[in-house]
C-alpha cells in the first residue's frame, strides 16, 4: 500500500524515536548525512558511460543497491524535515511552482544542446529574461 509523506515521515521517526537516536539528529548531523549517503548514490555511476548504466539498471543486484542508497537520502532528508519542522509535501509544491515559472515549457522544452556549457548559458539567458520580465 503506497504512503503519504507524512506517514513515510512518522515511520522514520518513529524508528528514530525507538532507538532512542533524537538527540544525535541534529540538523548540522543530518545535513552531512545526506551528503555522504548522495556520495554513496553517486559511487554507483562514477565510471560508467550513460550506457553502461542503462545495462547495469537492468541487474536486480545493482538496482536493489541504487535503491538502498536512496532511500538512505531520503531517510535524512525526512529526518532533517523533521528537525527543522519543515513539510516536505508544501516545500515540494512551493518549489514545483517555483520551477514553472523559472523554466516555462513553451521555452524550454525543446531545447536540446549537445554540451553542459551552451545548456548552462541558454538556460541562464532564459532566466535573465525571466528576472526582467
């Protein structure tokens, strides 16, 4: 049965809770955690071209892993929303709405550059016109 935020929420911390581990998740802590837990993620790709990955997405070992990793980012993303009383589901929205507004579909979805650096400068001379507006 699929779970709201909330309730994926109240699960970790009631996980937390019961180890008695509150009183570690400091914000600072947690903040860290996510970066070495994105680290661990990001471990699974480092030397592999976009089709190497898209092989090793299809063993159930390599995606049973990636998966354990995200959820280990998700699992103290939830637990620093938690320890900055932070709404996951309103931060999600309130940044969704803030998105459309920076990258319109009308002018973005079709822009298909070959390299990061011309996408990096097309996508911040939308923005500067955007800003102007």
């Amino acid at each position: 049965m699929a779970k709201t935020l909330q309730e994926l929420q109240k699960i970790i911390v009631q996980f937390r809770d019961e180890r008695g581990w509150k009183k570690h998740h400091k914000p600072k802590n947690l903040a860290i955690s996510i970066s070495i837990e994105a680290s661990e993620l990001l471990e699974h790709f480092q030397w592999g071209g976009n089709n190497d990955i898209a092989e090793m997405s299809q063993k159930s070992e390599w995606k049973k892993n990636v998966s354990l990793e995200m959820a280990d980012v998700l699992i103290y993303m939830f637990s620093l929303a938690d320890a900055l009383d932070i709404d996951l589901e309103k931060a999600i929205l309130a940044k969704n709405d803030i998105n459309k507004t920076r990258f319109p579909k009308e002018e973005v979805k079709n822009i298909s550059l070959k390299n990061y650096t011309q996408r990096r400068k097309a996508m911040r001379k939308l923005k500067k016109k955007i800003d102007d507006a």
